[in-house]
C-alpha cells in the first residue's frame, strides 16, 4: 500500500516526487511509501529544447532532463519507488484507497496524483467523468484536462501539470506537481502549511 502514488515521470509528475521524496526526514513524512510510475514516452519533454527556464544551461533538452530527473530522484531520495516500463490501464476506488492497474501489474495508494500528458489520447478507464476540453490550450489542438478544484479531482485524487488545466510551458508544470507534492504534505502534517527548503 503506497501513501502516494504518482503516473507520470514528466516535469510535474518527477517535480512531485522530488519535493515528496525531499520530506523523508520530516516527522509527519518518515514513514510514508511513495511511488511513481515513470512512463516518459509520451511526455512533450521529449523533444524540448530549453532557453528561457531560470536555471537551467541554455540548450539544455528535454530528453536530458528526464534522464537525469530519473537519476536525480534514484540517489537522493533512493526510497521513492520507480516503476518503470509500465503504462497506467485503469484507476479505481474501493473505500479508502485506489488500485492503480497497469498493464504488468496493480498497486494500491491511499492517494493518487496523475501527471500524465493533456493530449485527447488519455486511454486511463475511471477517468473519463472528469475530461474535458482544455480551457488554456487552443481549441483545434484538441487538448483536454481533468476538471478539478486548485489541484484536486476528489478526495485523495490529484491531477498535476498540463493535464490539470495549466499552460505547456517547463516551469508552469514544474510547478505545479511541487504544488500538489506540498499540499500532500500538509495533510500529512494534520493540516500545517507545509514545504522543504534545503539551506546552505
């Protein structure tokens, strides 16, 4: 049973678990299992090319960065489980958890944050009350998001990145799975605002 498991190893979903994953040490967070299946096929990072992210080495691409984000997340924060090479088939509730089945396996979390891509292609089963036309993308792009309150589909069900209704733009969907990675550990917390900062 995962406490938090997130789809998707894009920008938004790899920022979650990082800021996730970064807790560890946190009293509230210690003994949280995090997971997150990172399918990057269809991620737009793919074939990015970066000059106007702060931070970042002009050129930097896409690819490299998921790359190193997988590698980033494996050393330092080694106990956030990465599924790889599965793809997400159906999410469903049953009490007070969801099963996660993908086409290798299921899993079950108390709490789910999909990160996958806006793209009229979503093939995820338990999804489909929730799609809708994207209200930041233009209209013969045929983009979609799932409808949600700053975040959140229903209890215990996130959505992150392009796919929560934000503009494909690097630092936006960043961003965003931070956001909902710190709201995640507010509840952790009993309801105290809650972020990790790392200090020199």
């Amino acid at each position: 049973m995962f406490d938090t498991l997130i789809i998707g190893g894009g920008a938004a979903g790899m920022s979650c678990a990082l800021v996730l994953g970064s807790a560890k040490l946190k009293p509230y967070a210690e003994d949280k299992k995090i997971g997150i299946i990172v399918h990057q096929k269809a991620s737009h990072l793919q074939n990015a090319l970066f000059y106007n992210v702060l931070g970042l080495a002009e050129g930097t691409t896409g690819e490299a960065i998921l790359e190193n984000g997988k590698m980033h997340l494996a050393s330092r924060y080694p106990h956030v489980e990465q599924i790889d090479n599965e793809k997400v088939l159906e999410i469903s509730k049953t009490d007070n958890y969801f099963t996660v089945t993908t086409n290798k396996s299921s899993y079950q979390s108390k709490t789910v944050v999909v990160a996958v891509g806006y793209t009229n292609l979503l093939s995820i089963k338990g999804l489909e009350s929730y799609v809708e036309p994207h209200p930041r993308a233009a209209i013969e792009k045929d983009r979609i998001w799932l409808k949600n309150d700053d975040h959140l589909i229903e209890e215990g069900l996130y959505v992150a990145g392009t796919l929560a209704g934000w503009r494909s733009q690097f630092a936006i969907a960043s961003g965003s799975g931070a956001q909902v990675a710190t709201d995640i550990l507010t509840l952790w917390n009993n309801g105290k605002q809650s972020h990790v900062h790392d200090k020199v």
